[in-house]
C-alpha cells in the first residue's frame, strides 16, 4: 500500500477534503506513531554507519558533513545517536568513546592536553551538540575510522505527479517521471535496520499505469 491507497481509503471513509489534507493528516497521524515506537524502542529504526577521517580534527558535522572532514556523511536521516566506536588507523581493535558533558573531568583533562600528531589509542571521550555535531575529547588522526549507532528521523509520506511513460516493445521508458529523484539516495535502499529485506520503493500512479497500458 503506498501514499495514495492511504489518501483514498482515508478519502472514502470521509470524503469531501482536498488530497493535500488527507496527506496532511495522514503525516499528523505517521509522525504520531513513530514518536511513540522510537520511545518504545529505537531498534525499529536504528541503523550503524562507519565513516572516515579526512581531517584531524576533534568537531564533525555528522549529519551533512559539510567541512568534508570525514570521507562522507553518516546519514541526513540521522535523529539520535545512541552509539559511537572509533578504530583508529593501523589498529586491530574498537575503541568505545563515552558520551560526557562538556565540563566533566576525562573530558576536560584529555581536551586540555593533547596527544601530539593525534590521537591514535584510547580512552576516548565525546560530548554531542544538537543531535548532529559530536565534539571528541581529542581529535583522532587522519583514517580513523568513526562508526556510530544511530536512530533514523520521521520521513513523511509524499505524492509527487508528473512526466509520462511509453513502451518500445518489453522496454518501458519514462520522461520526466522523476522516479530517481523522488528520494535522495540517502532515502532509497534498505530500511534503516532493515534486516527482514524492505525497500523503500516509488510505485506508478494506477492513473498513470492504465496511461501505459492504453499505449501499449
């Protein structure tokens, strides 16, 4: 059942409101939900992604990195992180970081003396700003790898209508359909903890499959 099966069985039952108020709601009543599982259990959307140092430094904007200071971003879905290990470069073993408050004692005495040319062993400490911005007790060098266990944000529900779609024999082409572009690829693929095989998937409008059907 995608997007638009929900606004026309919503639509059937009260009938009389634009399509825009059914989305509306329905995005009230999916926002409801997810606020009360992700406080019953996170596990349900939780995901773990491993990242890379590019630049010693103890600040990363996780969510966007938007210094290019690690190979990549951990997720723009990301909503709370609940987890972070780093193995450092030429090393064997995960090194758990504590989340601390900025002006607790480890935190402040690793942050006050520094390892020179980077940190490289633990013990590791952290303090987080907002749910993205995670601020180390000392900046780990250049390829360490940073993996963090996080919780994944509400994405609403969305209709998007446009392009057209033909036939040239088995080969169904579609122009201006926009299908790649209806999710970011941060959106598309597995589920966050997906484990049971769920995709996220764009589906036709069945206006726009019988379209296809008549051309065929």
């Amino acid at each position: 059942m995608n997007t638009v099966d929900l606004q026309n069985l919503v639509a059937r039952r009260v009938p009389g409101f634009d399509p825009s108020e059914y989305l509306s709601e329905l995005n009230d009543a999916y926002q409801e939900a997810y606020d009360i599982i992700i406080q019953l259990d996170d596990s349900y959307f939780t995901d773990i992604a491993t990242v890379t140092v590019n630049t010693q430094q103890d600040n990363f904007d996780l969510q966007w990195n938007q210094d290019a200071a690690l190979d990549t971003a951990v997720s723009r879905r990301l909503f709370q992180i609940d987890r972070v290990r780093l193995l450092f470069a030429n090393s064997n073993g995960w090194i758990p970081s504590d989340h601390l408050h900025f002006n607790q004692a480890d935190f402040l005495a690793q942050q006050q003396n520094p390892t020179p040319g980077g940190q490289t062993t633990g013990p590791m400490f952290h303090v987080l700003y907002g749910r993205d911005q995670i601020k180390f007790s000392r900046p780990p060098v250049v390829g360490t790898k940073i993996e963090v266990t996080f919780s994944s944000e509400f994405m609403p529900l969305t209709t998007l209508s446009a392009g057209t779609v033909t036939s040239a024999g088995a080969v169904l082409t579609g122009t201006g359909t926009k299908f790649t572009q209806l999710l970011g690829p941060d959106f598309q693929g597995d589920l966050p903890g997906g484990s049971f095989g769920l995709e996220i998937e764009a589906e036709p409008h069945p206006a726009d499959m019988d379209s296809a059907r008549r051309r065929l």
